[in-house]
C-alpha cells in the first residue's frame, strides 16, 4: 500500500511542477508582453491590473512548487491545494487579463464575468486553508 501511494504522490508531484512550470511560461509572457507591448495601448490603471493578475500568478505559482514537496500521508489536502491554486489562477488572473484588455480588443463583456475574480480569490484562499490543514497534519 505505502508503494501506492508513493506512486501516486510522484505522479502527483510532476503534474503540480508541470502546471506550475506552464503557469510560470505564461506568466513570463505575460509580464513582458505587458511591460514591452501593451504600454501604449493600455492606460496606466489597466497595466496595474494586468500587473496583479501577473503577480498573483507568480505568487501561486510558487505555492504549487511547494505543494510538490509534501509527502504521501497528505495526498487528498494537496491534491485539493493543487486545484483551488490552479483555479485560483485561472479564474483571478484570468479575468484580470480579460479585464485589462477588453477595451483595447473592443470586447464587450457581460457583467456577469465580474464575478469570476472573487471566485479566483476564494480558490486561492480555499488553496491556502488546504495548506495549512496539510502542514497542521503532517508529522
């Protein structure tokens, strides 16, 4: 059984470093895309927004490299770490990205998708809370 789960902590562990590694591509992308060419098509208030959704991408991204150094005995708290962050990420920064360059691209949006940034916020706390809950039951 130990075997097991040793396995499926490794599997695990390299589709967090993976999602983490291509979140870390992007958010690359996207702060350098932003500082070199989006600066005369976005107003200032616009590249801040784009910038916390590049910050907190980062800032989560780095918390996913940390949840692939737990071990087995807190496999199902990670795993639900790993997607409140991976969500997290997708729903806020996502949408903060939507939102900064809606008016350049003359997108339209309903208002509905304003909603899709808190969501993003609370997977991120949900991600933290699963964290700790996984630290508080470790050895």
């Amino acid at each position: 059984m130990v075997n097991l789960a040793f396995f499926f902590i490794s599997r695990m562990n390299k589709q967090i470093v993976i999602t983490a590694s291509v979140f870390g591509v992007l958010a690359v992308i996207s702060g350098a895309f932003a500082a070199h060419g989006l600066k005369a098509y976005l107003s200032s208030q616009q590249l801040d927004v784009w910038h916390t959704a590049v910050q907190y991408q980062f800032y989560h991204i780095f918390a996913l490299l940390f949840l692939s150094t737990f071990t087995p005995s807190k496999v199902s708290l990670i795993r639900a770490s790993y997607y409140f962050f991976t969500f997290g990420i997708i729903f806020f920064s996502g949408s903060l990205y939507f939102f900064a360059g809606a008016d350049m691209l003359k997108w339209n949006y309903p208002t509905i998708i304003g909603l899709i940034t808190p969501i993003g916020s609370l997977c991120f706390i949900l991600g933290w809370i699963m964290l700790v809950l996984a630290a508080y039951r470790g050895k």
